[in-house]
C-alpha cells in the first residue's frame, strides 16, 4: 500500500505548502497543520529526490533508556547547541506490536546552509527498508536525511535550479517504491532577475544519488504517492490530481463538493493503484468565525470520487491498508473504512485513554501505529495498546520538547518511523526522528 509523504506499509503525512508564501522561511514546511505520510507500493514510506550533495554530521549509535510504560513530561531546560543525536530508546510491554517495539529517537543532523532564522523540522519520511530511510524538510542546506540502519547524515539539494544564486528550494514530503526509486517535492522561488516566481519542484533518487526533475509550469505539486516507476499520483491545493507516467503528467481536477474557499490537501495514500485515498480541510478565510469541512477523494484506477466522512473537521492523515481497511484523522477524531462506509473510531487504550495522535503508519491490518506527543498507541487487529514516547533527556542540547509528529512511514519487517519537530529550551528548532527497526 502506498501513503503519502511518507510509508510502505501504510503510512500517512501531512504537510503545509511551501514556496507559494514568497519567504524563504515557510519554503522550510514547517509544521502548521498535522503532517501526512506516504507510502509506496507494498510498504507505507515517503520519497525524495535529487543529485550529489555534501554529507554532514552524523549521529551516534543508539544507546538505549529503559522507560516504564507511562507517559514521559520533558523537563524544560538548558541551552541550544550543536545538533548532535544521542537516541533514546523506550521498550514497551504490552499484548500487541507495541509488546516487542523498541523506538529510538534521534536529531538528525541541522541544516547547513539554510537562511538564518528557518525553521527546522522534518515533514516527510519514506523507508525502503529498515536500514534504508529517507526524511525531508526544510529549505536550501540540506533538506534530506538519511538513515542507514545507525546513524543519520544530512545531503543537500544537487546541483541545478535550486543551487542557483539567489533561488530558494524547500522539500516537504517524500514517497518511494523501492531503495533505487524514490521522489521527494517541495516549494521553490525562482529570481528571473526582474521577479520573484513560485513553482513546484521535484527531486529523484535512483539508489545512488538524487538529481532534480522538470517539472512543467503547469503541475503543482503537493503530498505524493507511488505505485511504480511510471505510477505517481501527487494531490495540490488547487483540487487536483497529477499524475506522473514516467515521462509524462496529467492533471485530473477532483470532484470535491464543498463549496469553502481555501483547500488544504496534505495527505494521498494508497494500497494500490487502484484504491487511492486523498485528504485535506476546505475552510474559510480568517480566525474569527472560522469554518472547516472535510475532504476525502477516493481513486478506484479509473476515477475519483468525493467520499462523505462522519467528521466536521478537516481530514488531516489518512492511511490505505486494503480496499476495504484504511484509516483517517480529523483533527482529534481516528476514522476507519470497511469498504462501504467511514465511521469514527471511539476505542481506548490499556491505560482508559481515548485512541488518539497526528501521524499514521501501518505494517498491516493487524499492526497499525498512530503517534501523539507523549504517547505512541498501537492496533493489533482487535485492540489498541498506548506506549510511551521515548523521553528527550538524552538529547543534545538538554530541554527539548517535541511538537505532534508531521509524517510516519512503515516498511516490514517492522519498522514504523515518526517524524518532526523538536522545540529547543531557547525557543529554537531541532528536527527530530522516532523510530523502530523490531517493533
């Protein structure tokens, strides 16, 4: 199955769009709605792409810290420094996944390059396997990260329209098929010299480095998700669909029925190529009397259709499992499909807690993960299981708090990847990156 920005298995990722607000700072995604993850055919993950780059810091081997199965309060301290990663690792016992899962969690290298004051964060993740995985976020420096089953390194943008003078590039989510054929895309502002244009743009990873697509003028670009090679399916804030064959894209405008001004597409997943899902929120301008609707369009290989859901909300996440399994966030409600309809899922926890979170992965129908700040709870096929999120007393610098995860990813045999941001005792930013390779 595949998901948006970020998962093989069932992933799911939501993700703002950069590049379309004219400064540098939004190219960098951060996390202003809950971000979604995307999937490649088989396995829930999220891909990028592009050529060259300069390796930097890497992190250390996961030293882990026991924790008991309770929720983690991060102690607010110290001081910003070096982006350096001492993961910490939490194991959880319980009577699911979440029994055998021991996450890590880790500050992928910061970015070099970027202009000073961007935000730092990760809002998309693809695994290919459990030794190889790709996260993105962030603006010109370096926007991927990759991890090789020990350590992170930090690569930056090849060579191209975005390390032109004066041009400025982010990349917000990631999708993949396999370790030699992953996409990534993001935001741009190209100076023609007299003006500043935004447009879309792409990168391709072809198992040895990354290289930047073209992109026709025409294609704007938003979450992604592959089947194949010639099989990619992006959704965009204009209510439409792209399609990529390999050489070709073609724009297909989505039947949504709301008649809310301002769309918000920021999750596609799909178990195959022909049962594709598509989230966002339509809402209207303004705080002050604010409204939402949801929307979710479902592909079944021939067209899409816009699907009612049991939520006001906007749909933020969704994660296709099978054409008769999936499942979606609104904001604070989890949703499941059975093949005909959506209903809201009203289950709990071990601990009494309501079944809650912002990022979906899932490895099967049988072990599905939704991650929250403190809690990661886990669905075994019949109930849910809540474990902690590791603590960030290990990581340097000292005093850090992470915000909701923006993607997830999952890839068997599992391994589940959340990723985002981390808030600095200094009020800075730090990408960070939870994970498990035995879960």
């Amino acid at each position: 199955m595949v998901q948006v920005n970020n998962d093989r298995a069932a992933t799911s990722q939501s993700r703002g769009r950069p590049g379309r607000r004219g400064r540098m700072r939004n190219l960098a995604s951060r996390a202003t709605v809950f971000r979604l993850v995307t999937v490649g055919a088989g396995a829930l993950a999220a891909g990028a792409a592009m050529s060259v780059p300069a390796f930097a810091a890497t992190s250390p081997t996961p030293s882990a810290v026991a924790v008991p199965p309770a929720a983690i309060s991060v102690p607010p301290a110290a001081v910003a420094v070096p982006p350096a990663a001492r993961p910490v690792t939490t194991a959880a016992a319980a009577a699911s996944s979440a029994s055998s899962a021991t996450f890590n969690i880790f500050n992928p290298p910061s970015q070099s390059g970027a202009p000073s004051g961007s935000p730092e964060g990760l809002t998309g993740v693809y695994a290919a396997s459990p030794t190889d995985v790709w996260a993105v976020g962030g603006a010109t420096g370096d926007p991927f990260e990759h991890w090789n089953g020990t350590t992170w390194t930090g690569q930056g943008l090849p060579a191209g329209l975005c390390t032109e003078a004066n041009n400025q590039c982010g990349v917000s989510s990631i999708t993949g098929t396999s370790a030699d054929n992953i996409t990534a895309e993001g935001g741009a502002i190209i100076d023609t010299g007299t003006t500043e244009v935004a447009e879309s743009v792409a990168f391709h990873f072809n198992g040895t480095s990354w290289s930047q697509m073209t992109i026709p003028a025409n294609v704007t670009l938003g979450p992604l998700a592959a089947f194949s090679a010639t099989d990619l399916w992006s959704v965009n804030n204009n209510g439409d669909a792209e399609q990529f064959n390999g050489s070709t894209w073609t724009t297909t405008k989505l039947p949504i029925s709301t008649t809310l001004p301002d769309l918000d597409m920021t999750s596609i997943s799909g178990s195959s190529p022909s049962d594709i899902w598509a989230a966002g929120t339509a809402s209207t301008s303004g705080v002050e009397r604010r409204k939402t609707a949801p929307v979710l369009e479902h592909f079944n290989g021939t067209s899409w259709t816009n699907v009612t859901v049991p939520v006001n909300g906007g749909v933020t996440s969704v994660a296709a499992i099978s054409p008769t399994d999936a499942f979606a966030l609104d904001g604070g409600s989890l949703i499941q499909w059975n093949g005909t309809t959506w209903s809201v899922v009203t289950a709990t926890t071990q601990t009494g807690a309501a079944v809650s979170g912002t990022a979906l992965a899932a490895l099967s129908p049988t072990d599905v993960w939704l991650a929250g700040v403190t809690t990661l709870d886990n669905f075994n096929g019949t109930t849910w299981t809540s474990v902690p999120v590791p603590p960030t007393a290990a990581l340097t610098p000292a005093g850090q708090m992470l915000a909701e995860p923006d993607a997830a990813t999952a890839v068997g045999p599992g391994t589940v990847w959340f990723v985002g941001e981390a808030i600095t005792a200094t009020g800075g930013t730090l990408p960070y990156a939870m994970g498990t390779s035995n879960g």
